[in-house]
C-alpha cells in the first residue's frame, strides 16, 4: 500500500516512518514543512504547508491511505492563536481531505486527542471540527477512516519519574503504545471499506474505579495494593502523586486490536531498577 503521512517530520510522524519502514510492507510518501531528520533519500518528500493546501495534490497522487498527524496542539495554547490552531488544524485537515478526495484516496487515519472532550479549548474545539471534517467525507464522498485519540505523550525535559511516570497514573500515554494505535488503525482501514471509527489511544486500565476509594486521605497507600513497591517510590523520588487517577477510555480495542502495554506499574519496574541519579537523570529519546 501507498501511504501519504502529513507531518512526517513531528514528533508521531518520526517514529511512525521508521515503524513503517522497518514493516517493509508498505511505500511511504512523506511531507512537511522540513524533511524529517536523517530522512533516507530513497523516500519521497514533499515540502508543502498544509495551511494553505499547495503542492498536496501531487503529493497524493496515486497513494490509497492517507495519515493525517499535523496539528497545534494543548502546549501550544500559550504561544499559539485561535488563528494559528485554526488555519493548521482545520484548514490542514480540510485540504488535505480534499487532495484525497481529488485522488480518489478513500481511507484515512486522522491524529485527534483526548482534548476532543474539552471541545471549549482551542485545542480540543478544533480536534472536534476534524472529526467533523471526516464524518462529512464519510457521508458523502464514502471516506473510510478511524480517527485516533491519544493522551498526552509529550517528551518529558527533566525528572523522568514524575514527568513521565506520574503522568501514566492519569492524562499519560507511552509514545510506543500511541504508535501501536496508529499501526493498529492503518490495519483497520487497510481491511474495512466502511470504516467510521474512533479509537482512544490510551493506557491499559490496570486499576478500576473502586480501587481508588480513598485516595484524597492516603493516596500512596491506595496505590501500593494495585501496585506493590509504589509507596516506597514515591516516598524515594517524592513523586506528587495528590491527584487522583483516572480511568482510561478506551474505545475501539475490540474493532482493530489495539492492545496498549506499558502503565504505573510497568514504569515502576523499570524505576526501581534504577539508581536515583539514574532515573533523574534520564533522558527522552524521542
């Protein structure tokens, strides 16, 4: 399959490209406003800005999937305007629907987020607009595509157990997990010609609600039965940890198999293997 993936030089778009290559199943063809970093020659590139839409048609040209990653995103809202977050992530989003239209491209799969549900921020209202975008296709010009959810999953700049770690306790995905989703709803499309579909890329839920009875009074000793050893680590690395966790959403598992593996608990694994400078000082690799 011939796969057009916009954004290919962010951060999903870098590591996607390298998960796609190293498949060997697939012809890639990648554009953004760079190429992506150590991009092999033998790769098709278009430098294009999807703001305004030039240069994506022959960029879709003769590609069947089109991966669609660019966007503004929640750490932008301070440095970014509703005109910036507008022009990129709707406007993007609509030319290059359109250049998959005008290719006769009819599966697509669309990087939303879990901001969808916060649809009064600039982020999330206009990551509800996309969606939008792809049920209009998919009514009327017969789009199949499965728009992906992914919590926060921004690189981490210091302190990797609380920067990282806490974060997998509530708004926290592993970047691996999130290529998973990804991978798993190119599948999806690749079989189903009717695809309209929503898939949260999330955590595993390795806890229920109930067992988080009690966390505002003692919320180390409410981890430590679902997670032995927590209460050691968060004494150790003085991980705040006062805000109660949440259950992960996770529609669309059963329909593309998407099976997320990484949680607090395999976080902690690793953490307590560690010397403390170690896991302070480690870096993200992504």
């Amino acid at each position: 399959m011939r796969i057009l993936i916009t954004g290919a030089a962010g951060n999903l778009g870098r590591g996607l490209t390298d998960r796609l290559l190293g498949q060997g199943r697939h012809r890639l063809v990648l554009s953004d406003l760079v190429p992506p970093p150590g991009l092999d020659d033998t790769v098709e590139f278009h430098q294009l800005d999807l703001q305004i839409g030039a240069g994506l048609e022959t960029a879709a040209r003769d590609c069947d999937l089109l991966v669609h990653l660019p966007a503004w995103h929640g750490v932008h809202s301070g440095t970014k305007t509703e005109t910036d977050f507008w022009r990129l992530n709707v406007d993007g989003t609509f030319w290059a629907l359109q250049a998959a239209r005008a290719n006769g491209i009819r599966r697509c799969v669309f990087l939303s987020s879990q901001s969808w549900h916060g649809h009064y921020e600039k982020y999330g209202f206009t990551k509800r607009i996309g969606e939008e975008l792809l049920a209009y296709h998919h009514a009327r010009h017969g789009l199949s595509y499965v728009a992906v959810r992914p919590h926060d999953f921004t690189p981490w700049s210091e302190n990797w157990p609380q920067r990282y770690g806490v974060r997998l306790l509530h708004g926290g995905v592993d970047r691996d997990d999130v290529l998973d989703a990804v991978l798993a709803a190119i599948d999806h499309v690749q079989q189903t010609d009717d695809a309209e579909l929503v898939l949260d890329a999330t955590r595993p839920n390795v806890f229920t609600a109930d067992q988080l009875q009690g966390w505002e009074h003692d919320p180390a000793g409410t981890l430590e039965p679902i997670f032995p050893g927590a209460a050691e680590a968060v004494q150790r690395y003085r991980l705040d940890i006062s805000q109660r966790p949440t259950v992960a959403p996770d529609a669309g598992r059963a329909e593309t198999g998407y099976a997320p593996s990484r949680h607090f608990g395999s976080f902690l694994e690793r953490l307590m293997a560690l010397q403390p400078d170690e896991a302070r000082d480690l870096t993200c690799p992504y």
